[in-house]
C-alpha cells in the first residue's frame, strides 16, 4: 500500500480521519518531496566532505610540520654500541651473530632467514632502518668519498 493510500485510512479514537481531504498528498507530491530531501542532503554531504576534506590537508601538512621536528637527532644506542657510527663505517658487520640478534629482536626488526648469509641478512635489516635516522645522512654527507 502506498503512503498516500495510507493518508486517507487512518482514524483517531472517535472515528474521525486523522487527515482533512485537503491534506492528504498524491503520491507525485510525495515522491517529489523526498527527491528534493535527497537532493539537499548530498549537496551538504558534498559541502561537509570539502570541509573535511580542507581540514585534513591542514592537518597532514601540520603533522609533516611536526614529523621533521621530531625525527631522532640523536645516533641510535644498543647498550655500549653506537649503531649509527657502526652503519656509517661499515663495521656492523663485525659484531657477532648473536649480538645482531639481539639488537633486531630489541628494535623488534623481521628478519628474513637467509641460507649462507644470515649474519648479512641482520646487518642489511639494521642498515636499512638506521638509514632513516637523520644523525646517518649528516654523517655520510659529511664523509667524504
């Protein structure tokens, strides 16, 4: 049954309709209606999102702002060992397997097992992360070749 179908049945208490004859909507008038209805909530929708959209822009452009002020200025320290200085001398790979390990496994490094090589394999995972720290690119650009 149709909403306007439904305007002209219901009753209150006494058995009056609920909706004088003039009240009581076409089906086109209601259609028509939640059409429009739609038709302004995507047009706020769209206009919200842009906001939204603005805002976020804001917000990564201050977080990038931020991300460069924090990032570690300071070499990166396993117990006695500079980890940074070692990358940037190469010398990482003179430490023992097992203290390699135990560096990863702190910084919480995957490292993936490779056959013949595995001391090559932890040296590599901790060069590639220590490369990001901004102590290692002032170091190597200050080295030269």
């Amino acid at each position: 049954m149709t909403v306007a179908r439904q305007m002209e049945i219901p009753r209150d208490v006494d058995g009056q309709r609920q909706f004088l004859h003039e009240e009581v909507l076409f089906s086109t008038q209601i259609q028509s209606f939640f059409s429009r209805r739609a038709k302004c909530e995507n047009s706020e929708a769209q206009s919200v999102s842009d906001q939204d959209y603005e805002a976020a822009e804001e917000a990564l452009a201050t977080l990038r702002n931020v991300e460069e002020h924090i990032q570690p200025k300071n070499p990166v320290m396993y117990d006695d060992y500079n980890l940074c200085e070692l990358v940037t001398s190469q010398k990482l790979s003179k430490l023992k397997i097992s203290k390699l390990r135990e560096i990863c496994h702190s910084l919480k490094l995957e490292v993936p097992v490779q056959q013949g090589k595995r001391k090559a394999a932890f040296v590599g995972a901790l060069t590639a992360i220590l490369s990001e720290c901004s102590c290692y690119h002032s170091t190597t650009s200050s080295v030269s070749p």
